[in-house]
C-alpha cells in the first residue's frame, strides 16, 4: 500500500497534540479490506506522567467552576460535533466496520449522551439531614472524585466516549481517554473539535497505546480517583485488581450473554425479527446482542424458521454501500468466533445458514464471516457457554420456561436477557427471576439514554446512563455544620 495514503492521528494532552515521548507508533486497518490507513501514537509511561500532571492541574480550576458552566462546555462541545456528522459517520464506518446507517446512529447517541449529562449540570443534588443539636446542620454534599480514566472498546468508538465524557465532565472531574487500540482514530478527531471549541486545556487528555502497558500505567496512578471501562469480562477483572492499590472507584461494564427466551405463547413473527435484529445488529459486537435463543420445544422449529427466513435476506457486503452488515473488527475476533463454531459442531450441533467467510473476490481481505444460524446446541456447548460477540446465533430448545430460565441464570455475566410471552404472569415472574441487568420484555435490543446500563454478577459494577449513571461519577461528603 502507498504509505501517503496513510494519515497520522496525535494524542492530546494539556490543549496540544501530542507524539509518544519514544516516538514510536502503531498502525490502524481498515477492517473492510485489511488495509493500514493511519498510525498512531504508541505511547508509555512517560506520556501518562504527562497527561496526569495536566488532568490534575485541570481538576483543581474545573472542579471549582459552578456546574451550569461545565454544562455550558458540553453544549459547546455538542455544536462543535454537529457539523461533522458525516465526517465522523464514515470514519466510524472505515475504523470500526459498521455499516452507514449504524454509523450515523451511533453519532447522534453521543450527542444524546453530551446533551443528556449537560442539562443534568442543574440536577445534581445532595441531602440535609436532621441533627441531633439545636443551630446545627447534617448536610451531604455530592462531590467529583478527580482524575478520571475513560477506556474505551472498539465496539463504539465515539458514542463510548460521549457516554464518559459527558457525565465525568458535568459532575467536576477530568478525563483521560484511552481508546481501543483496534479503533483509536475516531478518538483522536474528537479531541480535534474539543481543540476546536478551545475546551480549558487538561480537562480531557487523550493517550494510545497498542498493549497493556499505557492502561496499566494509567490505572495504577496514584492520582487515578475512578476508572470507567467498557470491556471484556477479563478486562475489568485485571482492572479491579490493579486499582485495588488506589482504592480507586469503579464504574465496570463487561461482557454479556444476554438469552433470548421464546415461549410457546409468543408472538412468533416478532420474537423472530426481534431475534435477528438483536444478533446482527453491529456484527454481533454489542454487549446486549442476543447471545443465545432458548426457544420453547413446543414451537422451536417453527420459530427456528422464521429466523432463517430472516436471517437469509441479510446482506453482508461494504458497509458503506448500503448493506445490511459489515465486518468484525479484528481478524482475532473472527477466528475465535469460528473456533467456537467449530468446537460445537464437533459435539454435535448442526449449522442451518452460514459459518464460514462468504464467498467472492470483494471478502477475500478483511474481517468477514457470514450470519450463522446453529441450531441442536445443547447448554454444555461453546457457542453456548462462551460470549460470542459476532454473527452467530445458537438456538437451543428447551422445555420450558424453568428450563430456560435456569439456564440463563446459570451464568456469571449477567448484562441482560430477553423474554418473549403474552403471559402476564410469566413476563412478571421472569423480571422477579431473572438475575440481570437489563431484561427486555416483548422488545428487541434497545439503550435509552435515560435508562441505566449496568451489569449483575461479573458483568461489572457501578453503572452508566441516566440519573443512576451521573451517580456513579459522584461521590458523597458529610458535613457537620455548627453555627451556635
């Protein structure tokens, strides 16, 4: 490939771009075609010594200002990004493989999510308290915790870091972002408009890194006060271990493997679209996808056929030239996906649509694998047991409602879960019994930005979005208060 087709994309730290302080840099494919199309700062330690030095500064003059004002910046910073919807649409689509549509999308949620947190800056709200002494008050304030870290998965490159940035920023603390080493581009450009706009400089800093060495860094800082990472479910284990030291809050989303119960009462067509449109949307690559369909035996083959109806009229082809989706992000990721195939058919399931790289010159290079339907899966197989994060769908066929619940609740990444029935006193009974975060009632994969998003069990602690989600960057202060 001709190297001036590559574009170099600098790290931000304290209001001015930044190369690694060794100089070295990794490169970004195109996960379309496999091609290098930018390189990035490979930044270490010592880069991080700076951006913490510039986020604490910050911290001290940021924290202090009223939080209408913060919230102003926020509206500013949203202006900002408004004219470069399409610019960053196909940015996200050439870094991240989405199709367009998606990438639109996912641009106007993190306007969503900035503007969600700017007009939040009037609702913070603490407590008073009686006192047991007369001319005394009990107050509990809500007060930032200072240096923040932002880390970022490659899922949604911008839409993560308006998800963070915004409610970091409008409850007084500062942010270092750390984008997924997979999809770093994105990031960088939004430090462009953050320059822009002339954002107060060490309020948000930006680092990249192509291994573990500049999140360690960043996480085992002793100014490091909270961590806010999307991620994998081994992820967050390490960086609940590292932060440990610091005693640093956490705010953890993890990994998922969200069941999609069909009972025999359903309504079969739109548990089916439902169904496919929460497996494939973002190739697979959403933390709340249906993971695993648990059908009820009584109609498993009719609704498997629907799905496969369904599925057949995907279109898999350039992300950009209107199909309906594109490719994985990483080539690891595909070959883990395949390998989890493959270990299930070895135990006797069956592949009814798919499971292999489709055919033609155009997905000869790149991260491509076709929609996959599998189906006589049993709960002690891979694809079953195992958090797929692409374009396969196992379905397993299940007794009953007991026998699916139990196998959703036999999990310890417990994101969400859906239920299809008409039965009121079932769909009741799954909200009590079902030990998730999310569940999804009659309704396909969705995330408003006034709900909570947060994980049970090992998928994670704390929480992001809404009212719950602005909490989870506070933290509380007690105030004696004597005036006798």
């Amino acid at each position: 490939m001709n190297n001036s087709t590559v574009t170099h994309y600098p790290c931000y730290i304290d209001g001015a771009w930044h190369e690694s302080l060794s100089q070295k840099t990794f490169e970004v494919e195109n996960p379309s075609n496999a091609q290098i199309w930018a390189t990035i700062p490979d930044c270490n330690k010592d880069d991080v010594e700076l951006a913490m030095a510039s986020s604490q500064q910050a911290f001290m003059s940021w924290s202090k200002l009223p939080a209408i004002e913060r919230g102003r910046w926020l509206f500013k910073l949203i202006e900002g990004l408004k004219p470069k919807r399409d610019h960053f649409a196909q940015l996200i689509v050439q870094e991240q493989g989405k199709t367009l549509p998606q990438a639109y999308g996912e641009f106007d949620d993190t306007l969503n999510y900035l503007q969600y947190s700017a007009e939040a800056a009037r609702r913070i709200e603490g407590n008073i308290y009686p006192s047991e002494n007369p001319k005394e008050q009990l107050w509990i304030q809500k007060v930032p915790y200072g240096v923040t870290l932002g880390l970022c998965a490659y899922n949604y490159p911008l839409a993560l870091i308006g998800r963070k940035v915004g409610p970091a920023l409008v409850t007084g603390n500062t942010i270092i972002l750390k984008a997924h080493e997979a999809t770093p581009v994105t990031a960088s450009e939004f430090c462009k408009v953050v320059d822009e706009i002339g954002f107060p400089k060490g309020v948000i800093n930006l680092v990249s890194g192509s291994g573990i060495e500049v999140s360690s860094a960043l996480v085992t800082h002793p100014e490091t006060r909270l961590v806010s990472l999307t991620g994998s479910t081994r992820a967050g284990q390490a960086i609940y271990k590292s932060s440990s030291e610091n005693v640093s809050g956490l705010i953890l989303e993890l990994g998922g493997k969200a069941s999609f119960i069909v009972l025999a009462d359903a309504d079969l067509d739109k548990a089916a679209e439902a169904a496919v449109t929460s497996r494939y949307a973002n190739c697979g690559q959403v933390c709340i996808c249906n993971e695993l369909v648990l059908v009820e035996e009584s109609v498993a083959e009719a609704f498997t056929q629907k799905v496969l109806e369904r599925v057949k009229q995907i279109t898999v082809g350039d992300p950009l030239s209107g199909a309906d989706m594109g490719p994985s992000v990483t080539a690891d990721s595909v070959e883990r996906i395949d390998q989890l195939l493959q270990g299930t058919v070895a135990m006797g399931a069956t592949v009814a649509l798919g499971g292999k790289r489709p055919d033609g010159a155009e997905f000869e290079n790149g991260n491509w694998y076709e929609p996959t339907v599998v189906t006589d899966v049993t709960a002690d197989m891979p694809l079953a047991k195992h958090e797929i994060f692409g374009p396969i769908m196992p379905i397993i066929a299940v007794k009953d409602y007991q026998h699916a619940l139990d196998i959703c609740n036999d999990r310890e990444d417990a994101l969400s879960a859906y239920i299809y029935s008409q039965n009121i006193n079932t769909v009741f009974n799954a909200i009590s019994d079902m030990q998730v975060g999310t569940v999804f009632v009659n309704k396909q994969i969705v995330g408003y930005v006034q709900g909570y998003h947060s994980g049970h069990k090992r998928s994670g602690t704390g929480g992001e979005d809404g009212v719950y989600g602005i909490e989870n960057y506070l933290q509380k202060r007690t105030i004696y208060f004597n005036y006798d």
